[in-house]
C-alpha cells in the first residue's frame, strides 16, 4: 500500500519540486499557511486565555492577571438562578424547532420540486425562494416589525378578514416564540434544499428506468426510489445539526425581541451580550458563553463521530 | 410512462400551484414594504397601502440619502466589504492551497489542519473577543471588523477540497519545468479555481454587508458606523440620529423606514442574480471529495 502511494507521480513531482529548491522542508508551503495561521492566533486563540476571566471577578483595572480568582462562583450562581434555566429552555426550544422544521419543510419541497419538469419555472421557484437568505435579520427584522406591528398588514388582514382583535406579534411570549421560529423557516427553508436538490440529481436514472417498466406509479417510485435515495443525506444533516441545539440565532432574535418578552424570547447568547457588554458583568457573561460553548464542542464532537460512523462523512 | 397518467396530470397541476403560492408568498413581505416606501406618508399611516404605492413618492428615499451619516457609514460599508474581501481570498487560498497538499508533501499539513478547525469546534465568546479588541486599541478602527473573521476554516476548507479535485497532472508538468509551489499555486490552481473563488467572494462580500453586530460593539461613533449597523439602529433601536428634527416630524416612520430597508438591501438584490448563478456550484464543488 505504501509503495503504490509513494509511486503516485503527483507526490513525487512535489517532492522534486522541493528538491529543487534545496529544501527537505517545503518552507513555501508553511509561509503560504502562516498569514492565516497568525491571524487565527491572534483573534481565536488568545481570546481563549481570555476564559480565565470566567473564574475570577475581573476588574479592567486589574486585568486578566491581575483579577481575583473566585473558582466556581459564577458557574454556581448560574445553575441557581432561574432566570439562566429560562433562558437556556428557551435556547434549545428554538433550536430543536428550526432545526426539525428546517429538515423536514426543505425535504419535502425538493420533492416537490423534483417533479417539475419545466426547468424554467424551476429555476424561477428556486431563484425567488433562496433569497431571503441572502437578505440579513436587520432587512428581515425591520420587514417583520413593520408586518407584525399592531398596525401593520397582517393584522389588517386579520380583522378586516377574520374579525380578529390585533395580535401582538412581538409583544406577547407565545406568539414572539412562534414568530421567531416560522420566520427562520422563511429565511433558510428554501436554502436548505439545495442540498437534497443536489442528492436528486445524484440518484441513478436506471432505477426509475427499471420501476417504470415494471410499472410502478410515480407515487411508489418516490416511496422505494427517490426517498430511501435521500436517507442517508437526511442522516447526515440531521447529525451535524446537534451542534446547533444551544445555537438559537443570535441576530434574528437580537433584532426582533424586546424587554417586555424576556422571559419567553431571551436565549443564552443575546443574555451574554446584555449581562457582558452592557451591565459590565465581564466575568459571568464569560461563564456562561463558556458553559454554552463546551456544550457545543460535546455536541459537535459527538455529531461529527455519529455522522462519520452512520454514513462516513468527513469534512476533509 | 407515469407523467401521462391522469392522476399524476391532477397532481402536477395542484403541484405547479402550491410551488408557485409558497415562492410568491416568500416574497410578498419584502414586495409590500417596498410599496409602502414609495407611499405617501398618511397613506401609508393610515394602512391604505398593500399591494400597490398609494400617491406614488421618492421622498422617503431623499430624506434618507439626505442624511450626512447614511453617507458617512455607506462609505465605511464599502471599504470594509473591499478590503476585507480581498484580504480573506488572498489570506484563505493561500493556506488552503498548502492545506490540500498531501502530508507526505507537507509534512506538518494535519496539525495545521486540526489547529484551524479547533477554532471551529470551539470559540472564546463574545467578551474575551471584545477585551482583545479593546487592548488591541482598535475600537473606532476598520481593523476591527476585518480582522477577526478574516480566517474562515469553513471557506478554506472548502477551497481545500476544490483545490484537490485540480488534475495532478496540471502541477506536476510546472514542477518539471523547474517551478515552486507558489508559482504553481500562483498560474495554475488560482486560474483554474475561480468559479471555487467567486463563490467564496460573494459569500465573503454578502458576509461583510450584512454584518451589524462587530461595529455596534466595536464602532463608538456614528461616523465609524458601517451601514447595517446604522441601518440597526435607525431600523430596529428606531433612532433618528442624522435626522433633522424638522423632517421626522413631518415624516412617517413608517415609510422612512421601510425606504432604508431597501436602500440597506439594495446592494445584496444587485448581486443576487449572480450569487445564485455560482452558488449551486461552489457548494456541490467543494463538497466533492478526492
């Protein structure tokens, strides 16, 4: 094995190459990763000494080094105020919900889209779909207030129509949680597709060939051909998105709550920023971004590992 | 043949339609907020408008270009979106040309390689971030909403396996004729990746424009502000700096805002028909491995 790969010409090329230049090393290719290694040092892992400040009461006067260390104090506080499990429940309700609903609406309009024939108006659906998520949650926030207002065009709508009183979109917990989430699956759901669109295209015509001439309807084509086809693709981003559980979306949420819903639309990221950069609180705002980011990591890592070993996937 | 079979005929028609009403419907939003920025104010106050301008006027688009800030911070958006779009393709191809080397090649090519995805896994949050900027002094400086998300492992590593899919053959006959690897890197990967590099630009142009957050925190004066974060404030945090009290007065908020909605947006509709055009691509491109 190891001989074949040693004759594989490309890597012996290469190493002429670096032969030829006098070096064992290929100090080329180490100088071309440097910029970004540096910046990577700077910006993602000096911030990470930063965590100390999770465990001690950091005063900007004293510093990093400076500051008094407090062990777990922060972390205990975290887990005895009720307002942190309100906020965390909040989180992960969000985030289950767009990531089922994201899964699930996608999957079935690129079946649906896979039944269209007329490539141009395919195109068309496609082009007018994906767009929102090109558009930022400042363009769809101020769309969404404007829409959802007391005064705006949905309720309107709603009491010319259905003799409904004005629903409070953004003022009333309930109907703030449902906002939030029906308006991510209008951001991304038609993003979402392109990647099942893409395992379409990818399935073998012969097995349609073949179900045609044993004459199996275009309804149990989809159930034994196209959908068991998409499966393990489902598996996959269904895996990966366990890294998301604690993700809510911070800027969509940033951008359509207010004080009056706290309770019911904080999520732990947009606390982080009140708590750290507004109230001055350096130390536990610290804490509990660190607490949400070691999560993550678990849950990234464990995805990674189930989506390797279900369907082998690798990210490089 | 199962398209001429009459229930699938019933079937494709209802489809056509129900495909049809959710894309129109993704739109509508967006279609009947521009209608109110080009409504007259009481019309629009009063909830007359739907689908169709109401006294049909630009003034809600000249009272915000009037604003000396919406000048001021369009102007910071576009340098931060040129330059730091042309910094992160140098920056990541570069590294993601070396990264897609073989470690027999490069010795030392999986360390870097789980040095950059680490920082994917896991990240210091937002306040050691924000006390690096602040000890750094680049608080009121362009820096810092270049900076910090100059690398992107997500983006490199999907040049990375672009730059693999590149025929060996192509190097190997440079490396013969005596060139090195930048050289290679230089007129034969670079050239031969671009539909690979134009998506990644737009993606990192798209990126730049949106992104509010970084100059909220790091901007502390209106003129620093880059666009979306003025649009922010003025859109969501409803302020009126810039305004001349005069105006708002006389002004709906209503139409005024949803003017800069659009003027906010604008750019991202221009380049949405060719975003889409190499999107599709890039993403089945650099999804394919070996």
């Amino acid at each position: 094995m190891d001989q074949m790969m040693t004759s594989d010409p490309n890597i012996k090329a290469a190493r002429i190459a670096n032969k030829q230049k006098g070096n064992r090393v290929p100090w080329v290719l180490h100088l071309m990763v440097l910029p970004a290694a540096l910046f990577v040092f700077v910006f993602s892992y000096i911030p990470m000494s930063g965590i100390v400040m999770a465990f001690q009461d950091y005063k900007a006067a004293l510093g990093i080094t400076g500051s008094p260390f407090v062990g777990l104090k922060h972390f205990r506080y975290m887990f005895e105020n009720d307002y942190f499990m309100k906020i965390t429940w909040n989180t992960v309700l969000f985030a289950c919900s767009k990531i089922v609903l994201n899964l699930i609406i996608p999957f079935g309009f690129a079946l649906l889209l896979n039944e269209v024939r007329n490539m141009g108006f395919k195109r068309s659906i496609q082009t007018l779909v994906y767009l929102p998520h090109f558009l930022s949650w400042v363009t769809l926030g101020g769309i969404l207030i404007d829409l959802l207002a007391q005064t705006g065009i949905i309720n309107l709508f709603l009491t010319n129509v259905f003799g409904i009183k004005p629903i409070f979109f953004l003022g009333d917990g309930t109907w703030f949680r449902l906002t939030i989430i029906f308006s991510d699956v209008w951001k991304e759901f038609g993003f979402n597709t392109i990647i099942f669109l893409a395992a379409l295209a990818g399935i073998n015509p012969a097995l349609y060939e073949a179900a045609e001439v044993d004459g199996a309807s275009r309804l149990k084509q989809t159930m034994h051909i196209t959908i068991p086809s998409l499966i393990p693709i489902l598996i996959v981003v269904a895996t990966l998105a366990l890294g998301n559980v604690l993700n809510a979306n911070f800027d969509q949420v940033f951008n359509l709550y207010s004080p009056m819903i706290y309770q019911q639309g904080d999520i732990i990221d947009t606390f982080v920023y009140r708590e750290g950069l507004l109230s001055g609180q350096f130390s536990f705002a610290t804490a509990v971004s660190l607490f949400k980011s070691m999560i993550s990591l678990i849950l990234i890592v464990v995805s990674y590992r189930l989506a390797y070993k279900f369907a082998g996937y690798r990210i490089f | 043949m199962y398209h001429k079979t009459m229930p699938y005929r019933i079937f494709s028609v209802f489809n056509y339609f129900l495909l049809a009403i959710i894309s129109i419907g993704c739109l509508l939003p967006l279609y009947h907020l521009l209608m109110v920025s080009f409504s007259d104010t009481s019309a629009a106050n009063a909830g007359l408008v739907t689908f169709w301008p109401i006294g049909f006027t630009l003034d809600a688009y000249v009272k915000t270009f009037d604003n000396a800030n919406f000048i001021t911070s369009l102007w910071v958006s576009v340098k931060r979106t040129i330059l730091g779009t042309a910094l992160a393709l140098a920056v990541n191809s570069a590294a993601a040309y070396a990264l897609s080397k073989d470690n027999r090649v490069f010795r030392g090519r999986n360390i870097y390689l789980w040095y950059f995805v680490i920082t994917m896994l896991f990240n210091a949050g937002l306040i050691p971030s924000y006390i690096l900027i602040l000890k750094l002094g680049l608080l009121n400086n362009l820096l810092a909403l270049i900076l910090p998300g100059l690398v992107s492992v997500y983006n490199l590593i999907l040049l990375l396996n672009f730059f693999r899919t590149v025929p060996k053959e192509l190097e190997e006959a440079t490396f013969i004729d005596g060139a090195g690897h930048f050289r290679s890197f230089i007129s034969i990967y670079l050239p031969i990746s671009l539909p690979a590099l134009a998506t990644i630009a737009l993606f990192t142009m798209v990126g730049h424009w949106n992104s509010y957050f970084d100059g909220l925190i790091y901007m502390k004066g209106v003129e620093n502000l880059p666009l979306a974060s003025f649009m922010q404030t003025l859109i969501v945090q409803g302020s009126t700096t810039g305004f001349d009290p005069a105006v708002i007065a006389n002004m709906s908020q209503r139409t005024l805002r949803a003017s800069q909605i659009f003027i906010g947006a604008l750019p991202i509709l221009i380049v949405y028909p060719f975003l889409q055009r190499f999107f599709v691509k890039g993403i089945v491109i650099g999804a394919v491995k070996e």
